[in-house]
C-alpha cells in the first residue's frame, strides 16, 4: 500500500471513531410521569365518628386533577408518615375495612385493600380526556395518634390493578385532632311570675318584664255596674309531669267587712256581692271595659311543646269562680308534662249590693305554681 493510501485509511477509521462517540448525544425519547395538581384529602364524618378523630371510622374524601392519558385503570392510595421516601404506615390506620364512596371526573367502580394502608380503585381501563376527579373511600381508621400528620401517596396505572408502572403521581396530607368534647347541665327548672303585665320577647314570656303586684279595679264598687281588673302570670317547667297553679288570699275585705266569694261558678250578677276570677278571654258587656282586656292563654296550647290551660271553674268565659286553694291551672293539655312559657292573664269581677258598707276593700292574692321532676 502506498503512503497515500496508508493515509486514507487512517482518515476513514478516524471518522468512523467519530460518530461512534457522537452516538450518545441524540436526545433520549423516554417521557416522565406528570404531577397530578389541585390535591386535596377532606377527612369527613363517618358514621359515628367526627372527622378528624383519631382511630375514627370516617370517610376520605380525595379531590385532585389529573392530565390527560391514553389508559387509565386504577388509582392507588398509599398512607404513609412521610411525603417521600420508605413508606412507613401511619400507627393504627387501617383501609381494611374500607368501601368505595361516590366519585365523579373519572368514575370507578370497585376498591381493594391490598394491605392496611394500601387501597387502590378500579375502572374499566380507558384514555382519560384529564380534569378534577373526586373520589371517596368510606370506613377508613385515621391514625391512632392525636394531632398528627400523615400523607397519601397517589398514583395512576393503565392497569386495572395497578400492576406495571405509575403514570402520573402526587401526595395530599391531613391531620387527625383532638376532639373537643363540651358538656352542661340542664337543671330541674320552672320559671314564674306575677305581675300587672308580662310581655313575650321574641315570643318567650320574660319574666323581668313584669309590672306591679299592685292592681287597682277600673271604677267605684257599685250596685249599677261590675267593677274589673286583670294581671298576668307566666309559667314554664321541664318537670317530667308538669307543673299545677293554685291561688291562695281572702276575699275583698275593709276592716270587718266583706265581699262575698264565689265559691261555685257563676255569671256575674249586678247588685248581689261577688268576687271571683277566671283565665279566659270574656264576651260578656262587661269584658270590653277589662284593663288591657281579658285574655285567653299566650301562646296558644298545641299539645306537645305548649301545655298549659285552665282548670274547671277558672276555663268557661264569663263564668267566675274563687275559693282559696283552689287549682286553677296546669300543664296537662294532651297529657301532664313539661312545657315551654305561657302567659295566663287572670280576670276578676267585682259585683256589690246597694247596701254594701264603704270601705276600702282589698285583698293579697297569693299564686303558687309547683313542678314535679
């Protein structure tokens, strides 16, 4: 071989060496995972236990975005103590006994419990077009440890199983908490009052509002006319059998002199000598002219949650009646028990003869309301 051929052949294998080193330089092809984005695990009440308790039978609720993939089986759930690296499971957690909720985006259809803190949820393998999916695993065990972090590794496969590699991924983290556990007691309770008048708050008879216990009739005795008077009183119990008012006090008396009781029911009667009372809104000629006007109870009996009503003698209109002692009303209305508040508004009659002496007449009237628990 010539020198010149010596030379190139030299030049040809230098060459060739050439692109065998130039080789590795050609860009690789191989695509990497995308992050799964917009993640977030919700901890939600469970059947009996509030969210975020520790060893709480409660439902993960999983809202994440994936992009778009040719095949799209499965999803896993992996519970770890940590975002990255070997995966420990949280002390107490358990998806062993855990169902499959509902799931919107891409909808699954089953779950698996691969192992205490391992779950994954299937499909029926397909391309994903990518979007914000939801996805809930109902009976999930939270951590047993109180106000501790723990994190969720997800992970898509095109396998129905996830078997081969993990598509996309990405880690959501929640916390189990302390419950706050709050408590009170509702005593024995009954509130009463008397007064001139009472009114309802906001529909609740409030007994700081109550007038005076001193009442005046609205004119003169006289044998022409019948003088009135009202006042008001306001009951409520959580007494398992209710409560029972009683009135007690004398008749209408100046000195030595009186005004007849009624001791039976009856109407009022113009010139004989009356005094009684009754808890009924009254249409007699005389009712028009009662201060603030006769009443019926406020607010109105139903039965179950408002019980109170006058008793017999005290419950007919324009029918009155006093006899020191006497039960006047109850909270009986669709059977004895407790009840919420309720204005009686109590009327009485005065009615005299001609010759009734003059004097000043009064009386103290004593009401006694008594719970039973």
């Amino acid at each position: 071989m010539s020198v010149s051929g010596k030379r190139l052949a030299l030049f040809a294998l230098t060459v060739l060496f050439m692109g065998a080193v130039l080789t590795p330089l050609v860009p690789n092809k191989k695509v990497s995972a995308a992050q799964i984005t917009n993640r977030s695990l919700t901890l939600m009440d469970g059947a009996t236990d509030g969210a975020s308790k520790p060893s709480g039978s409660v439902r993960h609720l999983f809202t994440f975005t994936l992009p778009s993939t040719p095949t799209l089986g499965s999803i896993q759930f992996l519970y770890c103590t940590t975002a990255a690296g070997t995966c420990t499971p949280p002390p107490g957690l358990t998806t062993a006994s855990a169902t499959l909720g509902a799931s919107t985006g891409a909808v699954f259809t089953s779950i698996t419990s691969v192992n205490a803190s391992t779950i994954y949820a299937s499909r029926v393998a397909a391309s994903y077009g990518g979007g914000v999916v939801t996805l809930r695993l109902d009976g999930v065990v939270n951590p047993s440890a109180t106000n501790t972090s723990f994190f969720t590794r997800i992970s898509t496969f095109a396998s129905t199983d996830t078997t081969g590699s993990p598509i996309d991924s990405g880690t959501v983290t929640a916390s189990t908490a302390t419950q706050i556990v709050l408590s009170g007691i509702m005593p024995e309770s009954i509130i009463f009052c008397t007064g001139s008048t009472i009114t309802a708050v906001s529909g609740i008879p409030d007994c700081t509002t109550a007038g005076t216990g001193s009442i005046n009739f609205n004119q003169l005795f006289s044998p022409s006319d019948t003088a009135i008077a009202t006042s008001q009183m306001a009951a409520s119990t959580n007494g398992t059998t209710g409560y029972n008012i009683t009135v007690s006090g004398t008749t209408l008396t100046s000195g030595s002199n009186t005004i007849a009781a009624m001791s039976a029911a009856g109407l009022s009667t113009k010139s004989s000598g009356q005094f009684g009372m009754n808890l009924r809104a009254n249409t007699s000629a005389a009712a028009s002219s009662f201060p603030g006007s006769s009443a019926d109870i406020s607010l109105a009996s139903n039965g179950t949650t408002l019980k109170g009503e006058p008793l017999a003698g005290y419950n007919t209109v324009d029918t009155f009646k006093f006899n020191s002692g006497d039960s006047i009303a109850d909270s009986a209305n669709g059977g004895a028990g407790p009840t919420d508040g309720q204005i009686y508004t109590a009327s009485y009659i005065v009615n005299v003869p001609g010759r009734q002496p003059a004097g000043t007449y009064t009386t103290t009237l004593t009401y006694t309301c008594t719970a039973t628990f």
